[in-house]
C-alpha cells in the first residue's frame, strides 16, 4: 500500500495550526505535508515493521536514558521543518538544549524544528526514492545524522551533511557518531 498524495494548493493552503487540527480531526491517519503543501496520507505498516521499529525506537531510548543527552520521538510525532514540511520519521532524536529552547506551546503541538538525528526504516510496501527523497529533505532542513533502514535490500544508507550518501551491506553494526557518542545499533 503506497501513501496518497493530494495536492490542496488549488483550493487551500495549510497553515501550521490548520494541519495541526486536522491531524486531531483524524486521530486514525498518518498524515504529513510537503513544503509544497501536499497532504501525504500514509498507510500503517504491518507487523514485523512495526516490531523492527520499536525496536529502533527502544535501543535508541535506552541509550538516551544513559546519556540524557537529548529527546526521542516515534513515528507519531511531526516535526514542522525549516522549509514548511510537515515530517514524521520512524525514530528520531533531538538535543536537550534545542528541544528545550521550545516554548510549551511549541512543544506540545508540532514541533518547529527538525531533528538531529533520524531513521527512516523501510517497510514491505515503501518504495526506496520517496524514502530517499524525505531523508534528504531533513538532512537539507538541518539534520545532522540519518539513517535509512533497507531490509528488502539488506542495506543501510547513512545521510550527513555536505556528504555523499554511504551505503553499508547488512548486518553492520552503525555508530551514532559525534551526534550520538556512544550509541551503535547491531541491523
């Protein structure tokens, strides 16, 4: 099952507080928005995705309760990027000082920034370029460190800024670099 895409621009444009509402009028959907205004329907996942990304989810947690470097956030939470996109990586991670640089209104609704680190994990049903293309999207709004998960093709690719995309065979043990000292994820 592939996300829908429809294009709102010839009758509407979103605001922040307009989506923010309509993704509370339609708790059952995952929505996003491209910074062209495209409202991104995006279907659940099954379950071995789902497991693969709790997973994700609770190695990084683990290692931030270590640390408490920073925050970390599920595939629920949006972030509001610099370029007006409306994001929701499958993991993500955020440093203490920036999150808490956010007022509470801000940090309660989307937050209006985008992360320092995220993962993307590829699904059964994800067709790898959009993936590739919104994981750009974040490392060109600001993203420090990213990870794309591929199982399908056991590979991983990993984003960094003003560098060429690498890309690792599976199983590889990937470190969280400088953004996170110390973390390494066995996929």
């Amino acid at each position: 099952m592939n996300s829908v895409v429809l294009n709102l621009e010839p009758i509407a444009h979103l605001s922040d507080e307009q989506f923010y509402q309509l993704c509370l009028a339609n708790r059952d959907l995952n929505l996003e928005m491209s910074a062209a205004g495209e409202l991104i329907i995006v279907p659940p996942v099954g379950g071995e995705s789902g497991n693969r990304e709790a997973g994700l989810i609770a190695d990084l947690e683990i290692w931030n309760r270590q640390t408490k470097l920073g925050k970390v956030f599920s595939s629920s939470t949006i972030f509001i990027l610099p370029n007006g996109a409306k994001r929701s990586p499958d993991a993500a991670w955020v440093k203490l000082e920036r999150w808490e640089a956010l007022t509470p209104e801000q940090r309660k609704k989307f937050p209006p920034l985008v992360p320092d680190f995220a993962i993307e994990l590829r699904s059964e049903t994800d067709r790898l370029q959009p993936i590739q293309a919104k994981m750009q999207e974040y490392i060109e709004n600001g993203l420090r460190l990213g990870w794309i998960i591929n199982p399908q093709d056991s590979q991983v690719e990993i984003y960094r800024p003003s560098q060429a995309v690498e890309v690792v065979q599976m199983p590889v043990i990937l470190s969280g670099e400088d953004i996170l000292p110390g973390f390494e994820l066995q996929v």
